[in-house]
C-alpha cells in the first residue's frame, strides 16, 4: 500500500537535520560517556511547584475534555501577558491554546495557506520550518540571510522573493543563531508584508532569553496586528518543554477557525496541563528569569573562552540558549566538523547545515548543560578546532 505523498516527502526527500543528535544518543544507549550540546532542552527540569499545581489540578478532575480553544482563565493570562509585555490590545478571544509551539506552527500555517501557496522563511532557520510547511500543504522557500549581516534579514532581499508569496515566516530571537532582530530588520519586515500582502508568523518561543537589546514584536507595528499571527510557548520561558502548551495570538476571525481546526485535530490541551501552565505564568516575571538564568552565565562563559583564542569565530547570540560558531578556518564544513567532533571528543554539537544554506561551516551549540561541564566542553570543541585549522596552515 502506498503512502501519501505528503507524508513521504515532509523532508523532501533529504535528511531531517537530525543525524549527529540520533548518533550521539545512540552512543549513550551503547553506555558510552556524551556531552550533548544539540537540542534546546533546559539541563535544570520543571519547576517542582507548577508540577504540584498540575498534579492538583488532575486529583480535582480536571481530566476530561477541556475547552479547545484553551481554558478561559488561561487565555486570559496569556492575553494579559502579551499586552503588558508588547502593549498592543490583546484580550481572550485573540488566543488559542496549542500542544506547544509546533503545533502552533502547523495550525498557523494552515490557517493561512492554501494548497500550493508559497510560504516564506528565513535561513537559518529550526530544523522542523520546511517539513512543516509541507505537512500544512504549502511551498516553503527559503530566503537566505548572511553571517556577515549578523543574519538580519535584508528588505531589499526579502521583497525579491515576496510577490507572489503567502506568508513569512520569522523568529527573534532566533534559533540557532541566537540573533535578536533590530528595530530597522522589523521594520523592513513589516514593510514588506504590507507592501505584498503578506501573513506574518512571528515565532516568539524565545521571547524572555534576552541577553542585548530589546524584544520586539512585528505585532506592535503599523497595519500588521491584523496579518501577524504570534506563536508563544511555555517550553522555554518555563522549563516545560515536555508539558506542551503553547498558543497562538492573532485577530479574532483567524482564532475563531483555528478552534475548528483544533476541533478535528488535537482537541484540545489536556485541562490540568493548562491549569499548571496557569500556575507558572501566575508566578511572574522572577520565575522566568530564574529559568533564563544560566544560559546568561554560560554565554559570558562562552564568549570569555572564544576571545582567548583565534580560529572559531561566534555570531553575538543576543538571545535564546544557543551560540553559532563560524569554524571555516578548520577546512570543514559543519557536518564534517560535528561528525569528526563526536567520534574523536564524543561532544554532540548541531551542524550548521541542519538549519539551512546560510549556516553552512557552522556549528550550534545548546548552551544546556551545567556551567562548568559546559566551559569543558566548550574548552574542548575550541582546542578540536585550533588543531584542524592550524593543520590547513
């Protein structure tokens, strides 16, 4: 029996990104000694108290269904918060609650696209973007930002691939680069999006690991609250990468179809997840920053160890729990170089080319493991380096 074609072809017939992240684990399982520096999952898990608060709320019986558009005193909250945070008008009804940040990409996608529809995004970009344009039945297309523009989208570059688009998607501050986009970058984005008609998908998982310079939402823009579509989640801000809650904020009509669509999809997040998301959110602003914490320390640390040396280059990660280190000067690209560096120091780092064309002879490190493991590995990853750039010599 065959297989749709949309599902055998999410990947395009090429690899998901994935193959030093499968490696490494399979190393671990074979009981060998890895440092993973690969996916962005906090090394400090779930706050104990929202577990609580999620284990109460399921012993009172918040078990069934719950409301698909989200419990009401969460949307609230959610609502409450993005106001407060962006100052644009934002109540309840602009919300629906999602099973994290990826299905918040999907459903966003889908609300927006039409089959066949070109859909825009930028490289680098996360590894699920394209596959997940696809699985909404859209083209995705990658516009390509530059490691010498600090990987700021230019507006002259995306207006040339604009017409005839649908959507735009973008993220700040960005995985993996850790590029926190400026206000002239939003700017020209927005722009672009009211010049072409665009819907703007705005990822904003990231939105409270700010090292430098400011968060800004394209929301907050002339003439685009009506065409931005906003993606949050608790994963980051919150430690509840498991949990899977997110939402999307957008104009009422748009949310009112994606609760249809949430409606023949998920159905729903379960009530005491939501509940405990409540609770976290309830907990303000010194929770998250307890929870954005080390990665502020691990990128002094990292940066402190990238000035003493000279052949591996960093993009300034202005936010987010990641560095992108430039390792041209090694002769390989970052496949090779990620390949190379787990066999021969069994650290798992993400090659620069699973985020796309523009990353290549990159490399992503997750700042995720505790601060002077992390220094070791990173001490370790900057000595591979030095020894095969000072081999190309």
């Amino acid at each position: 029996m065959q297989l749709s074609k949309r599902i055998t072809t999410l990947n395009a017939g090429g690899s998901d990104g994935w193959g030093v992240f499968y490696r490494a684990r399979q190393m671990k399982e074979e009981g060998r000694a890895v440092t993973e520096l690969t996916i962005g999952e906090h090394d400090v898990r779930t706050d104990t108290a929202i577990l609580d608060a999620m284990h109460q709320s399921a012993l009172s019986g918040h078990t069934g269904y719950a409301s698909v558009p989200g419990v009401a005193r969460l949307r609230e909250a959610v609502a409450k918060r993005v106001q407060s945070r962006t100052g644009v008008e934002t109540s309840a009804r602009n919300v629906i609650i999602t099973a994290g940040g990826q299905a918040a990409l999907f459903a966003s996608h889908f609300a927006v696209c039409n089959p066949g529809d070109r859909a825009l995004f930028l490289d680098p970009y996360y590894t699920t973007y394209p596959g997940t344009i696809r699985s909404a039945g859209a083209d995705p297309v990658a516009v390509q930002t530059r490691p010498e523009d600090g990987f700021q989208p230019k507006p002259n570059t995306l207006a040339k691939a604009a017409p005839g688009a649908r959507s735009l998607l973008i993220n700040s501050p960005n995985n993996p680069t850790g590029v926190v986009y400026s206000q002239s970058t939003m700017d020209g984005v927005a722009e672009v999006c009211r010049q072409n008609d665009l819907w703007l998908i705005s990822d904003e998982v990231y939105d409270t690991q700010v090292w430098t310079g400011t968060h800004l939402t394209p929301r907050a823009l002339e003439g685009m609250k009506e065409r931005t579509l906003v993606i949050g989640s608790m994963s980051k801000s919150h430690a509840m990468t498991g949990s899977r809650v997110g939402w999307i904020i957008g104009p009422v009509e748009a949310i009112d179809h994606l609760t249809d669509l949430a409606t023949n999809t998920t159905y729903g997040v379960p009530g005491f997840i939501q509940d405990a998301a409540y609770f976290a959110l309830a907990q303000g602003a010194p929770l998250e920053d307890e929870v954005a914490a080390p990665f502020r320390r691990r990128r002094a640390l990292g940066a402190e160890l990238i000035k003493a040396q000279n052949h591996v280059r960093m993009i300034p990660p202005d936010g987010a729990m990641y560095m992108m280190l430039d390792i041209r000067a090694t002769g390989l690209g970052g496949t090779e170089f990620a390949y190379k560096l787990l066999d021969e120091r069994s650290i798992a780092v993400m090659p620069g080319e699973s985020f796309g064309n523009s990353a290549a002879g990159h490399i992503r490190v997750a700042m995720t493991v505790e601060d002077t493991a992390f220094a070791d590995a990173l001490a370790s990853v900057l000595d591979f380096a030095g020894q095969l750039a000072e081999q190309q010599r």
